[in-house]
C-alpha cells in the first residue's frame, strides 16, 4: 500500500509560479507511475501531467510549456513546477500512482489546493 502527501499549494497571481510535490511512502516507489491531476469547482477531475517509472514525461495540452514534472526516486518524491499561471489553473492538485503501466491509478493523494488570483 502506497501512501501520498501533496504539498506546496497555496495562493499566486497571475502568472506566478508554484511547485508541488507529492512525498511517497509504503511503497516501491520507483517501480509507479506517477500523474498529477486536479479538479476546479464544479469541474470534472482533468489529468495534468505524469512521469513513468523510467522517466518519461507527458502532459495535457493545456499545460505544455508551462507545467514541468520530474521525480526524485531517492526522496520518493514527484514534483510540479507550475508556472505561468492562469486564474484558470486554479485547483485542487492530487497525485496518484500506479504498478501498471497504462490504466486507472491505484493510490490518491488527498490535494493540495492551487489559487491563481486575477
């Protein structure tokens, strides 16, 4: 079982700049993939970005540019740089992660709130 933390949410204007990290623990880490996604007030939840266990990045099209994701294996710990940011970013943020390879993801964060104010 795999347990996340999101962190480093908070308030920003227009076109700040917020990372996020998502600590990981109870778990191979390095072997999940791991995405980011979120959810705005009355909004569906969307995905934003995630990272596989070998690297590799990928993103929605909305945030390409200006959402960068990274991990750090060692400190079990996947990151979200977000700048640039649009009222419209704003957010919950959760991480999740997965064994598979494709598919739904198994373990949720509880989100950490984004607030881009105008």
């Amino acid at each position: 079982q795999v347990q996340l933390v999101e962190s480093g949410g908070g308030l920003v204007q227009t076109g700040g700049s917020l990372s996020l990290s998502c600590a990981a623990s109870g778990g191979s880490f390095s072997s999940y993939d791991v995405g980011w996604f979120r959810q705005a007030p009355g909004k569906e939840r969307e995905f934003v970005a995630s990272i596989t266990r070998w690297n590799g990045g990928n993103y929605a099209d909305f945030v390409k540019g200006r959402f960068t994701i990274s991990r750090d294996n060692a400190k079990s710990t996947v990151y979200l740089q977000l700048t640039s940011l649009k009222p419209e970013d704003t957010a919950i943020y959760y991480c999740a992660a997965r064994r598979g390879v494709v598919g739904r993801y198994d373990f949720w964060g509880q989100g950490t709130h984004v607030t881009v104010s105008s």
